[in-house]
C-alpha cells in the first residue's frame, strides 16, 4: 500500500510522507493521541476516534469469508474455550471485537486474566502468539496478520475463523482495518493526501511484485508464494475503496459492537475519497 509513498515513487506536491513501521495496536494507542496525520487503525480502534479522525475511502483491509483465527493446540469448538485463557493482539484490534461478538453469541464472555469470568485472555505482541500457544502459555490464541497462512506448521488447529463466522452470519466481509486522516488539517488536505494514498495503492497493485519485495523487508519467515498470497488477502480492489458493501459492513460491525455493549457510544462514520 504505502510502497510508493514510502519511496517517492509517486509526485506528492506540497506534502512530504515519514513512514514509520510498528504494530497495530500501537498505532491505535497513538491515534488516541492523534499523534499522527495519517495513520493506518483497526476499525474497533476507530470507534473510539471519530472527533479527531476520519476514515480514508481507501486503504481498508477487508476479510472476504476470512479474517482473524482462533487457535489451539487440540482441534474444539467456541464452548471449549469456557475457563480457558486466550492470547490476543491488542484490544482495541478488530480481531478482538469479533472474538467478543463470536464468544458472546455462545454465552461466553472475555475478561482479562485474573478477573472471574468465563474466557480470560492476555494481551501478547500479535507476532508471539503462536508461539505462546505452542509452549502452552495460553491455551488458546487470536491470530492476525501472515499466521492465518502457517499456524499449522506449529502443530496448532484452527477452533473459527472469524471471517467465516462473520460472513455466515451477516453475509458480508469482515472489515479489519482502514486509515484515518486528521480532521484538523481541513477539508482541502484531507482529500489531497487522501488521493495521494489512492494513487500508492494503486502503484503497488501495478508494480505488485516489486511492492511485493518492498514489503518482504517487514514479514516474518514467509516465502515469496506465501507473502503474496498473504498480501492478496488483504491488499486487493477492496484497498481502493471500501465501496458500498464494505461501507455496510463497518457500520453493522460497530453497531452490533455497540449493541452488545463493547463499544461504549454508537458510532458515526464519516469516509474521505
């Protein structure tokens, strides 16, 4: 996605783009502080964002009957996890929200460990969980990002996919994450470098292979199949714009978010591009 903003492949007039690379979760801990103009968030993230931030049209990562996994070291079912613990990335992650939703449908609820409840997680660097898993640290693991592709060469099972999940139960994809740009740089910016990213995106889907080994830089033990693969998930036409479909689907994501008492306030979208 930022492969051409990232390398002055493209012409960005009057603005200059610093790229800085860490997880997710932090990236939301930093939207909080609206540290950054434009920042890539997690949708659950953006929730709790919506004064300070509005949501580019492009740049989603959107699960299309995929999407975040839950994990074991034996193969069960939602009820299983009942007084297990379960690592996750972050809880502002989206892949949070949908394993609240997804437990709360068998009756089940997430409590951070030490606190009584009936699945207790702990929060665990999104790139550690596997192997947090595997040592049997945790007995159960929320995976994101290039796991979905190699869990089982650990030995570990797959209990739901939470874009399966979601999609069975709404019929649509499951939006992950998007970017957001600063409300306070006024209208006429906010579109500017809105179109700015469309343009990176739409380089990095021309010129796919050479962003491919771009990228490569930043993943973990995959091969060159398997990290095109992975980008091809989440890197694809939905990446240009949301469109439609997508647009239904954050707002029924947040809204059953809020209905179910995650989120604290309903959320009001508002899309740049």
């Amino acid at each position: 996605m930022f492969h051409a903003l990232a390398n002055d492949k493209i012409d960005t007039g009057p603005y200059q783009f610093t790229h800085e690379l860490v997880d997710i979760e932090t990236l939301n801990r930093r939207a909080f502080k609206a540290e950054l103009e434009l920042t890539a968030v997690s949708l659950h993230g953006y929730a709790y964002l919506t004064d300070t931030y509005a949501l580019c049209a492009c740049g989603a990562s959107i699960g299309d009957n995929y999407g975040p996994m839950v994990v074991a070291r034996q193969e069960g079912t939602v009820n299983d996890l009942k007084g297990k613990t379960i690592a996750v990335p972050g809880t502002l992650t989206t892949a949070f929200l949908s394993l609240q939703l997804w437990l709360g449908q068998a009756g089940l609820k997430a409590v951070p460990k030490g606190e009584e409840g009936s699945v207790h997680y702990v929060v665990v660097p999104f790139d550690e969980i596997l192997n947090v898993v595997e040592r049997g640290d945790a007995d159960a693991g929320l995976i994101i990002h290039e796991g979905q592709l190699t869990y089982h060469t650990q030995g570990l099972k797959l209990i739901e996919d939470m874009g399966v999940w979601w999609m069975r139960e709404t019929g649509l994809p499951l939006p992950l994450g998007g970017n957001a740009i600063r409300k306070d740089l006024g209208q006429k910016a906010m579109q500017e470098v809105t179109a700015l990213l469309k343009q990176s995106i739409e380089y990095g889907l021309q010129h796919r292979q050479e962003a491919l080994t771009y990228a490569m830089q930043y993943g973990r033990d995959l091969d060159r199949a398997k990290s095109d693969k992975f980008v091809g998930m989440y890197v694809n036409d939905w990446t240009l714009d949301f469109g439609p479909r997508g647009r239904e689907a954050v707002a029924l994501l947040l809204q059953r978010g809020y209905e179910a008492g995650i989120i604290p306030n309903p959320v009001k979208l508002e899309f740049i591009g």
